[in-house]
C-alpha cells in the first residue's frame, strides 16, 4: 500500500492548524462583535423611543400641521417646521455639490500621481487636520471672513441678476450662501478621506491596462479609475451630505435663523438642528414637545437619506453601475 502523502511544515507556517489559542481569539472576537452590534441597535431603539416618547404629546397635539406650517411663535402656540426642513435640505446640498466637488478632485490629485509621494502625504494630513477643528471655530470663520467677503458679491449679482429668484439678495449679514460655503469645507475631509480610500482600492493593473491601450492620464483616471471607484465615491457623499443635515452650531451661527422659504442663495433661513440648539435652553414643558418632535422629523430625514443612498450602493454594486 502507498503511503499517505505528508509535508513537513516549518513550526511558524502559517498552513498550520488554528490552536486553542487561535480559536479562543476568535470565538471571542465573534462574541463581542455580536455583542457590539446588538448594543448598536439596542443604543438607536432607546434613543428613538427616548426622543419619540417625549414627541407623543407634540404629534397628538399638532398632527401633520406641524410639518407643513410656516411659523414658529412660542407666545401664541404656533409652531410649524416646513421653513426649517426647507433650509436644511437646501443648505446641505450645497454644501454637498461644492463639497463633493473638490472633495472628490482633492481625492484624485492626491491619488492619482500628480505630486511626489512625500508631498501628497502632507497634503492628506493638512485636509484630515480640517475634520478637528470645532464647528463653533468654523462659525467665527464664517462671521468675520466669509460674510464679508460674500457682501460684495451678493450686492452685485443682485444688481445684474436680481430678477433671478436664485440671485435675488437680501443679505446683509448670515445667510444661506455663507453657511452652505462653511458646510461644504467642514464636510469636505470626510468626503476626500473615504473618496481617496475608493481610488486606492482599485487594482494598479487596471490603470496599467488602459495605459496599455493607449489612453493618455487623464482618459485613465476619468474614465476608469473613477468609474471602477464610482460605489466608494458615492459612499464618501453620502457619509458628507450626513454630516452636513446634522451640523448645528456653525450654521446656528451662520444661516440666519428666519423662518421663510426662498430659493434665493443670498437670504436668511434657518434649519432644524440650529432650532433645536438655539430654543432648548429656554423651552418651558409645552415647547419641549414640539421641539421633541422637530428632533423626530430631522431623525427621520437623516434616516431616510442614508438608507436611499444603501440602496442606491446595493443597486449599483448589483449591476456593476
């Protein structure tokens, strides 16, 4: 009979068997990544019944009027949120499509061998550096440089194109164009780190064969590189226009706080973050509700955000898109 065929393995190969040791880190890494997960889900449920417990006597009170109302006055008991979710959306998408934009440029300069690699490095750190500077900072930033410098510009586009809703100025101070400028700067790390992270991951061998082609560098990077890290680069939006419906206290400072509704980029407005941070310290019982069901609303437009742009990802990683 033919012997079984053996290898002899080196003490430290890595076709070894696992050992006790092996398997115990493991089971216990699995453990407490359920147990991580479970706590996750466990932390949202309660802070969503927290916050909707709390809301109960809000929604019985003022139903759906509260959503589509227009104005918020405490001394008369009306409260209405549909100026504040208007100023939301609208200041974080423009803050995404300016954000978006250099972030995803940074992302391929950075990338995509434009500058040494020393260089790019220290470039990458000075944008991460951005993400650890407090938003109140940010506020003042936008208060004493941005504002200004806007002024100017805004007297003349509304001089030249005030018959254009978008152009049409009223600023004289904060605004919704100063704080989509300040949000699109605060989200802009985020949006490059996790872009840049896209671009790495495609395989080096794919720019290579589009070399090997004939596409010059730019025909690479725009029409391969860039499509092949399309899913991780939506990704980056996503986790940006996130962060850009949560943020409170440089648009508080920022954005006006007035409750109306126009398309134009130069007039106040407010959002529902900056109206919960700016009403809660001096809220007595009947307006804590009402403020309790704003957090709601904003909790379920982020919600509904991120699990659209999930299922856009799904959708496109499905149909390789």
């Amino acid at each position: 009979m033919n012997k079984p065929f053996t290898v002899a393995l080196a003490p430290d190969s890595v076709c070894q068997p696992p050992s006790r040791t092996d398997i115990y880190v493991d089971r216990s890494f699995r453990f407490l990544a359920r147990v991580g997960a479970i706590a996750i889900l466990t932390l949202v449920v309660a802070l969503v019944l927290e916050i909707g417990g709390k809301a109960v006597p809000g929604i019985q009170k003022y139903g759906f009027d509260f959503i589509s109302g227009v104005v918020w006055d405490a001394n008369t008991h009306r409260f209405g949120i549909l100026p504040a979710i208007w100023g939301t959306l609208y200041s974080a998408l423009m803050a995404l499509l300016i954000g978006g934009f250099f972030g995803v440029s940074m992302a391929i300069f950075l990338t995509q061998d434009f500058l040494p690699p020393r260089l790019s490095a220290v470039f990458r750190i000075i944008i991460e550096l951005l993400a650890a500077i407090p938003s109140v900072v940010y506020g003042l930033w936008g208060i004493f440089v941005v504002i200004p410098a806007i002024l100017p510009l805004a007297d003349w586009l509304n001089a030249t194109l005030g018959a254009i809703p978008f152009f049409a100025s009223t600023l004289s101070g904060p605004g919704l164009l100063p704080a989509a400028l300040v949000l699109a700067i605060m989200i802009l790390p985020t949006i490059a780190a996790v872009a840049q992270d896209a671009l790495r991951a495609v395989p080096l061998k794919t720019k290579q064969a589009a070399y090997g082609m004939g596409a010059t560098h730019w025909e690479a990077i725009l029409r391969v590189m860039v499509p092949s890290a399309a899913t991780g680069i939506f990704g980056a939006l996503v986790l940006g226009l996130g962060r850009a419906l949560g943020e409170t206290m440089a648009l508080a400072m920022l954005v006006g706080n007035s409750n109306q509704i126009s398309l134009s980029l130069f007039s106040p407005a407010n959002t529902l973050a900056a109206l919960l941070a700016l009403n809660f310290p001096e809220a007595g019982p009947n307006e804590v509700e009402v403020l309790m069901y704003a957090a709601l609303v904003l909790m379920a437009i982020t919600l509904v955000v991120n699990i659209a742009g999930s299922l856009l990802m799904s959708y496109a990683q499905r149909g390789n898109k």
